[in-house]
C-alpha cells in the first residue's frame, strides 16, 4: 500500500459498532481504549524506528497493526502492516519515518 492520507474524523459511531459486531454505547469507550493504547505504541514505534531496531520495529507495527485492524481502521491496519513487513525483512531502503508519519497522523484524526 502507498503511502495515503487518511482522514477519520467523520467517522459514524454507529457503522462502526455494525461493521465490529458491538453495541452502539461502546463504540466511545473503545476508541477512548485504542487511541490511549496506541499512543504508548507510537511512542515505542517511534524510538524504534530511530535506532532502526528492525525487530522492535516489527513488534511496534503488530501492535498498532491489529488494534487498527480490530476496529476496522483498515489504512492505519494497512501502512502498519507494510511497516511489519519491511522491517521483518530488514528492509534498509524503506521509508519507515514516512509511514510513521502518515500512521501518526491517521489516528490523531480518530474522535
């Protein structure tokens, strides 16, 4: 997957409790969970990538990759997953910041 913008900011509380098989009331308190959680995980993601630590790389992106994907944030579930993948191969050419970037700001737009 390239590398996209994404925008979640409109998202429908109501679609997503439909599409992840849940009740309407807790789709508040588990976005609240999954942005509380992920931050601590961008926040290792990001030292990670720094030190260019191909496994904690890896593991960081894993993470992110299935909260992301449990909620159906299927581009932030996407750009992680392509982390994962680079950095299991130790991939020295890949833009690990450019996805860090894109996945970062992904999730900051998730209300």
């Amino acid at each position: 997957m390239p590398l996209i913008q994404v925008d979640y900011s409109d998202l429908d509380h109501e679609d997503m409790a439909n599409e992840i098989g849940v009740g309407f009331k807790h789709v508040p308190l588990l976005i609240a969970s999954y942005l509380e959680e992920t931050q601590s995980g961008l926040i290792k993601l990001d030292e990670s990538i720094s030190k260019r630590d191909y496994e904690s790389i890896r593991s960081d992106a894993h993470f992110i990759k299935g909260s992301s994907g449990n909620l159906k944030f299927v581009e932030v579930y996407e750009m992680c997953k392509e982390l994962e993948l680079a950095a299991s191969e130790e991939n020295e050419s890949f833009d690990y910041e450019g996805y860090f970037k894109a996945v970062k700001e992904a999730i900051a737009t998730i209300k």
